[in-house]
C-alpha cells in the first residue's frame, strides 16, 4: 500500500498554515465602521425629533388651533388653502393622511437612507470574513461559475451574486457576496421604514418597524452571511411598500403605474424564494379589488399587468442558457428539456411545497407554538403586543383609511404561518433542523415589526386625542422605538459578530490539505460537499483532488452533465445504483464496487460517510479512517496499526474548543466533525479488536494499541465530547481483562470507574446509563478487593 499520503501530509499542512495567513490579510472592517454607524444613528436620532418640534411650532404659528388626532380619518379645521403641501395639522404630529404621504415622500426617502445606511453599516462591521455553513458555499459556488443552484435555482441571487463576485474589489468571493447581501438586508430595512411611514406619518414607528427586524438576532445572522433570505426580506419590504404607496396614491393615473410596477416586483421575488408566493396571494388579490371598487380595472389594464409579471419572471431564462452551455465546474439539474426546467423551478426533487424530501417533521401545532415563541424571542413581547395594537386600532370608532393594508398584512402574516407550519416537514426538536426552520419564520417576522411599527402609531394617535397637545407624547414615542431598537442591538451584536469566524472555512482547508495528491473525493452531505467546493472551485485550493458528489451520482443529469469536469475520473455508467445494468429507461448504471475497481490508480476517500444503498465496495475494500473521511483501501492491503496511528495523528491544525458553538449552528457541526475526528483511529482498532477473526495475540495488540491512543487523545484534551469518557473507560476494562505485564490493575479499575462516571453524569440520555451505573458497583467492589489484597501483600512483605 501507497504511504504517499503520510509524506504529502506535511507539505499541506504548510501549504493550510500559508493560505489562512494569505486569507486573513484580506480586507477585513475595522472600528471606523462602527464608528460610521454611530454617526449615521446619531443624525437620524437628533435630526428627526427637532424636524417633528419644527413642524408642531410652525403648526400652531399658523393659527391652525388645537392640533388634530394623528390618523387620516379624522376632519381638519375648514381654512384657507396654504403653501404648505403637507397641511398644518398632519405635519405638526406626523400625522398620515395624503399630505404625510405626498409631500413628504422626499423627507421619508432621505430618512430611509440613512437609517438604511447605518444599517449596512452595522452589518458591514459584522460580516464574516470567510465561508460559513449551510448552503452558502454551493450558492457562491454557483454563481462563481455561473452555474445553477440547487432547486428552484435562485436565478437573480445567481446573478447578483456573480456581479459582487466580478466587481467587489474587497476579500474572498465569499466575503463580496456577504457585502452584497448585507446591503441587501439594509435595503430591506430601509422598505420597511418608509412602508409604515407612508401609512402613518411616523418616523419613530418605522424606526421600530425597521430596527426590531434588522437587529433581531435572526435577520441579523441571516442578512450578513451568503444565503437568499436577505433578497427575500428586500423583497417583502418591497412589495408592503408599494401596497402601501398604492394605497396612499390619489390619481388612477399613480394607481395603475404602481400596480404595474408591483406586478413585476412579484414576478422578480419568484425569482428567488419560493416561500413569498403566499405574500403574492394575498396581495395581488387585494390590488385588483380596489382596482375593481374604483372601477379601474379593465380587461386591456389586467393584461398589461399579467405582462409585467411574466417579465419580473425573465431571470429564469438563466437556468436553461447556462445548463446549454455547460461550461460550470459546478451546476444542478439539466433545464434544457421543458420538463427538467419544471422539475427544477417545482422543486421536485426535494418535493414540492416541502422543506425536505422523505422526512417527518413535528405538527403543525408544535410548529406555531415554536414559531410564536420563536417571535417573542427574537422581537421582544412589547413589539407583538404593539402589533396587536395595530390590528386593535382599526376597531376604534374614529376610522383610518390605513385600517384595510393593517387587515392586509395581518392576513398575510396568518396566512404565510399557518401554510408553512403545515408543509414544514422537519423535527424542529433537533437544534439543527430547528436552525433550517427558523430561517423561514423571517418572513412573518417582517410583516409583525411593521405591524408593531403601525401599533406606536396608532398608540401615539390615540395619546394626542387624549392629551391634546402634550410636548411630551412625542418625545415618549421616540424613546419607546429607540429603546426597543438599542435593546435588539445590544443583545444581539456579540451573538452576530461573525468578523472573526473562520470556523467553516478551516474545515474546509484542514480537509483538503490532508489529501494525498490527485486524490479523489467522495462527497456527502451539505456540509462537506458545499465547503469544499467553495475553497476547490473558487479559491482554488488543491486543483490536483477531484470532488465527486455521491448524492449526485444517483441522478440521471449529474454524471452526463459534470463527467467532463472531473478530468482523470472514469465513471463506467451514466448513472450510480446498487444494481449494476442498463435501466428499464436505457440507463448504463454502475455501483460503487465497478467505480472504485475502473479507478483502481486513485486514492479514494469518502467525506463524510458512503451511500448506504450500495454495500458492494466491501466485496473487496475496506474502510480506513482518514481524520473525519474514511479511506478506501483494497482488503488485500495489511493493517499496520502503529504506522496508521502515526500517520493520521497530526492530520489537521483544529484549534477550536469544543461545544463552542450554538448547537444549531454549522460551526457546531464543524467543530464536533473535527473532534471526533481526533478519536476515529483509535475507534477503529478498537473495533477491529473486537471483531475481526484474529489470533489472540494480535488481539491483543490491538486492545493495547487502542488502549494507548484513546489514553493519549483524552489526557491531551481535557474539555472534550462526552462519548470518549466511555470509550475510554471500556479499553481500559479491556486492557484490565488482558492481564499486560507492565499495567498496573489498579489504575485501569480507577480509570475504568472514573470515566464511566463521568459518562454518566453527563449523558443521562443514553439508555444503557442505568446498566453502566449497575457495572460501575462492581468495578468499585472489584477495585476495592484489589486495594485491600495490595494492602495485606504490604503487611506481609513489611
């Protein structure tokens, strides 16, 4: 057998150590960033509360007497007309009304860019540097290659993402699309303010409305990192602020230019996430009713506005160029047939209108009981109980013209949730699925702050009936959004600063780097398989190492698509399946014991686990641990315990400490992939031990080399998972029952009993705790009876 890879080890290992010093002199934001931000909150906070007290004095100078209620419903003093396009009584109290709507449209965009900007800011000061879990490295690496991503295929963010990745002079790939979609996040909030501004007059309401969302810890983890969901949160922005600019336009003229615009707007959400058709449904309808009621809506206007939707749909063009094409390292699906294109934007193979494919997920009552208290965790109760209030307001006798987009966008919320937690088919009592829902409840997170925004409004409305003309209410509203706003901030920013995560990407490279040259690798699961993509396709790490997706395989379109990619790889079929042949469709199928004996001149390595379909490997391969791969090696090489141990010892430079992380998180599962790597080797001796048909004697060997390495991987790491306690209590037991000269007994029972102990105290969910308690009484016993026959040999002796 091959001992290349032990000699190649080293040199990757220097080359690892040189790319993360290259990577970590990227541009990286320094404290003037936060500094920016601070200012920017600063001219937004002091400059807005003077504008209102300017308004109110110019107001009441103007003899325009007791100031109005805020609200559009109710009448205004009969006088003159004046010069000032926004009326004297709305204007003093920020009051809605088409005045707050029209006249100050140039107020609120400014407004809305500031605080946009010290969004992005904050955002930009919080960016990771490198890749992160999830899908994330398969995004940047479809769009890097301009290829497709996974189903729908996420056209637009492709695209813009490939713009970030060709224009952005800053960092990695990953860190320009980072950029990209943390300013895309800021847009969102941006939208968001001017949404509730435009129904209410309130600048401290969108404040709220757009703080609360932005900072809360969710929006915040998903706006900064390359994922679609900030697109998706700009999206919802978008289209709540054309419903509310629809709502407040006064010509039909402006009416059917915004219900156009809004037409398209949906189209080009589509082009992204899927999940905000159920905002589409709810809108759309809504649109063409008032249409309808102001006698709008003619055949040749519903027409139009089913063209401008189909154009918003035009980026998915994309999908069946670049599968034609096919020149992407990287790509999913084959869109150049009708039918494949649809299999794709349906998301079939996933399984449409679900999360995931063959899974069973909670209920739908557990699912809203996670959401609702996923809500309250992430916005505060204050934010729900003012969204409540908004819903509340519209009951009130004195009537809002607003209170119709209030119903809307409380229905769209119901609606949204209700759906969702009845297709969402993942246990979301596992920290990690509960991680890949939660991403989704962003959308109804969104449509509650504006609601909450409209809920202070309506609260200060309601306080200026009450106290009439109090200098304090609107000072009182201030404070209430900017505590909320700076109460997001300050729980979340530690939670969300991921300037210093590199966690992902050094799996990545710890991987890569510890490959013999032109090793091939067999790829499985989210984890390994976009991570190593990313460093492989777009940063260009190890160009000699081949990435082939397992998973993949089993698809008709992969291998006839990517074979051409995979230079030095023969595949002996168009399609990976158990059963070897031609398919009842024609299809040449090969499994993996034909692949692996074709491509016998390689160096196989699985990452992380093979199929469990296809056992045929083992008619003549077994399966070596390789750090948190597994080599293939051909079973007529000889195991040589010792030489293996060395050489799998040192394979990676993982510095991270152990339970680091927030358990739902893809660091998490990086770092625990790595820690258990530590302890793989010495598993597998172990368990060679225990079953292979060996002499005794090499049994034994095998106990003892098994014995040593586990001893050697637990006193190294002190804070460390919670199963090597067991592990390593069982081969001392072994080693105990083996009778080696040179071990003392009595230290094997200690450890034996110490670390089954601390097993136990820790893991009070594993099932065989009560039978490794009941063990634990005689090991004591038997530990005690050695002590007192040690003591009585001293006696004697003496």
């Amino acid at each position: 057998m091959s001992r290349q890879p032990g000699a190649y080890s080293e040199e990757n290992s220097e080359f690892y150590r040189r790319s993360l010093m290259n990577k970590e002199k990227s541009f990286l934001p320094d404290a003037r960033v936060g500094q920016m931000f601070c200012l920017a909150v600063a001219v937004v906070i002091c400059r807005l509360p003077s504008c209102v007290d300017s308004k109110r004095r110019s107001g009441e100078a103007g003899g325009a007497g007791p100031l109005p209620p805020r609200g559009r419903g109710v009448a205004r003093p009969a006088r003159p007309a004046r010069p000032n396009p926004e009326g004297a009584g709305a204007a003093a109290h920020m009051g809605a009304g088409a005045g707050a709507g029209a006249g100050a449209g140039s107020g609120a965009g400014g407004a809305a860019g500031a605080l946009g900007a010290a969004v992005a800011a904050l955002y930009t000061a919080t960016l990771p540097p490198a890749l992160p879990g999830g899908d994330a490295g398969e995004l940047i690496t479809a769009a890097y290659e301009l290829g497709v991503a996974h189903p729908p295929g996420y056209p637009l963010f492709t695209l813009l993402a490939k713009l970030a990745t060709g224009l952005l002079p800053l960092g990695s790939p990953a860190y320009r699309v980072h950029l990209l979609c943390g300013w895309l996040g800021a847009a969102a909030a941006s939208l968001l303010f001017y949404t509730v501004f435009r129904l209410s007059g309130s600048y401290a309401g969108g404040i709220l409305a757009a703080g609360v969302f932005s900072f809360s810890r969710l929006t915040w983890q998903w706006s900064i990192t390359a994922e679609v969901f900030s697109l998706n949160n700009l999206f919802v922005g978008l289209l709540m602020a054309l419903t509310a600019h629809f709502e407040e336009a006064p010509t039909a003229k402006e009416r059917s230019k915004i219900s156009k615009l809004g037409a398209f707007c949906c189209g080009l959400s589509l082009c992204n996430q899927h999940t905000i058709v159920l905002y589409i449904a709810c809108i759309v309808p809504w649109v063409l009713s008032r249409l309808f009621r102001k006698t709008e809506l003619s055949l040749g206007h519903l027409l139009k506005l089913g063209l401008c939707f189909l154009a918003g749909l035009l980026p998915y063009l994309y999908l069946p160029a670049s599968s034609y094409l096919n020149r992407a390292r990287w790509t999913w699906g084959d869109q150049t047939t009708l039918q494949g294109f649809l299999t794709h934007f349906l998301r079939e193979e996933y399984g449409t209108f679900n999360l995931a494919k063959s899974e069973t997920g909670s209920s739908m009552r557990e699912m809203l009981v996670f959401q609702l208290a996923q809500m309250k965790s992430e916005l505060s109760l204050p934010v729900l109980a003012l969204a409540l209030v908004a819903c509340v307001s519209t009951a009130l006798p004195t009537k809002q013209q607003k209170s119709p987009v209030i119903w809307l966008f409380a229905g769209m919320l119901c609606l949204y949730s209700l759906f969702f937690a009845w297709r969402a088919n993942l246990d979301i009592t596992k920290p990690l699925f509960l991680g890949v829902v939660e991403r989704f409840w962003l959308q109804s997170n969104a449509a509650v702050a504006v609601l909450a925004g409209l809920g202070l409004a309506a609260l200060a409305s309601v306080g200026s009936v009450v106290l009439e003309s109090s200098r304090a209410l609107p000072w009182l509203e201030w404070l209430s959004a900017l505590a909320l706003v700076a109460s997001q901030v300050w729980a979340n920013y530690s939670a969300c600063d991921q300037s210093n995560n590199y966690v992902v990407d050094k799996f990545a490279r710890n991987l890569l780097s510890s490959m013999p040259t032109g090793a091939v690798i067999l790829l499985r699961g989210d984890l390994p398989g976009n991570a190593l993509r990313y460093v492989h396709y777009c940063e260009g790490m190890r160009p000699d190492i081949t990435l082939v997706d397992q998973e993949m395989m089993t698809y008709e379109w992969y291998l006839p698509k990517l074979a051409k990619h995979l230079p030095g790889v023969y595949f002996p079929g168009n399609r990976w399946n158990p059963v070897e042949g031609v398919l009842p469709d024609g299809t040449l199928a090969f499994n993996l014991h034909r692949f692996l004996k074709v491509n016998k001149h390689k160096e196989v390595f699985v990452c992380i686990g093979l199929h469990e379909g296809d056992s045929t490997w083992r008619r003549s391969y077994s399966l070596w641990p390789w750090g948190t791969c597994e080599k293939l090696v051909p079973s007529d090489v000889v195991f040589d315990p010792g030489e293996w141990i060395n050489l799998t010892r040192n394979l990676y430079n993982w510095t991270e400490d152990y339970r680091s992380f927030k358990p739902s998180s893809w660091e998490a599962v990086a770092n625990e992939e790595m820690w258990q790597a530590r302890m793989k080797t010495a598993f597998f001796i172990f368990n060679l031990a225990e079953t292979a048909s060996v002499s005794a004697e090499m049994k034994s060997e095998l106990y003892t080399f098994a014995y040593t390495s586990y001893k050697e991987i637990v006193n190294s790491h002190p804070n460390h998972p919670v199963n090597w306690h067991k592990n390593y209590a069982i081969a001392c037991e072994r080693m105990l029952r083996l009778h080696r000269v040179g071990v003392d007994p009595e230290v094997l029972l200690s450890e034996t009993v110490k670390h089954f102990l601390l097993y136990t105290e820790k893991a009070e969910d594993d099932p065989q705790r009560q039978d490794i308690l009941q063990a634990v009484k005689h090991l004591k016993k038997e530990l005690q009876g050695l002590r007192k026959m040690k003591e009585d040999l001293r006696r004697r002796a003496g």
